[in-house]
C-alpha cells in the first residue's frame, strides 16, 4: 500500500532522528572519561551475557563491523577489562567474558547513564508514552528474522 509505505518510512525516519538526537544527548554527558560509549556497549552486552561468549555473538549484539569489534576488545582486554580464553568447542574461536575490573566499571557508567536516559526519555514522554515506546520496540524486535527478545540477556536502552 502506498500509503503505509510513506507511513512507515515516516515512523523510521522519526525513530532515526530520536535516536540520534538522544546520542548525541548521551555523548555530551560527562561520564565518558574511563570508556567510550562503543566500550561500554560492549561491556554491558558482556554484562548481560551468564557465561563468555565467542566474538560472533558478542558481533550480533553491538553496533561494530567484526574487525572494529576485535580491536576494541583486545584494547579492552590490554586494559584489564575483558578476558579472552581459547573457545573450548573449536580452538580456532575465543570467548570473551568481563573481568571484575571491567563489571566495576560498568557498573558505575551504567549508574550515570541509566540517569541520563531517565533525563532523556522523560523530558518529552509521559509514563503512559513511555510504556507505549517500550511496546512498540519490543514489537519491532521481536520480527520473524530477529532476535527474540532477551535471548540474547540484555535490553536496550544499555543504562
């Protein structure tokens, strides 16, 4: 139908402008000094995650080509944040898991930032629209062809 298809790339152009502006929001706050917002996504990915998983899950998870995911993990594991181990169901793979070090730092960003998403969502949102957005992603994301929800043990926003 013409109609829902101008429709919908409306909604999907409005989704990428909100999602935009509250990054850019979410960028400028000054929590960012111990890891950048790509590191801590992928440290709290890492913390929703019960066991290491390999690098291709861990892929599945973040906003990162493969080749930026693997250095930026091994910079975190330089830094003492990510431990690497051999994957003991094929050699040739490594699982990646948090360090004590790497949890302690995500918990603290994770306190800022959840305060930061508060401050971003409910500047403009009631309760009722609010609960009307998290319906309506989860909806999104539950498609055919994705991800079922909390399979992967982690939701978004990553506060």
């Amino acid at each position: 139908m013409p109609g829902s298809r101008h429709l919908a790339n409306d909604a999907w152009e409005a989704l990428l402008s909100a999602h935009a502006a509250l990054m850019k929001q979410f960028a400028g706050e000054d929590i960012w000094q111990e890891a950048s917002m790509r590191e801590y996504d992928v440290l709290y990915t890492l913390s929703k995650c019960p066991e290491p998983v390999r690098m291709s899950e861990l892929n599945r998870h973040v906003l990162l080509s493969q080749p930026a995911l693997s250095r930026l993990v091994h910079r975190l594991a330089g830094r003492g944040m990510i431990e690497c181990q051999p994957d003991p169901a094929d050699g040739r793979g490594i699982r990646v898991s948090l360090t004590g070090a790497g949890r302690a730092l995500q918990c603290q960003i994770g306190r800022w930032h959840a305060r930061s998403v508060a401050r971003g969502l409910t500047a403009g949102l009631t309760a009722r629209e609010l609960q009307q957005l998290e319906t309506i992603c989860r909806k999104l994301a539950s498609q055919p062809g994705m991800p079922a929800p909390g399979s992967d043990k982690k939701e978004h926003p990553r506060p």
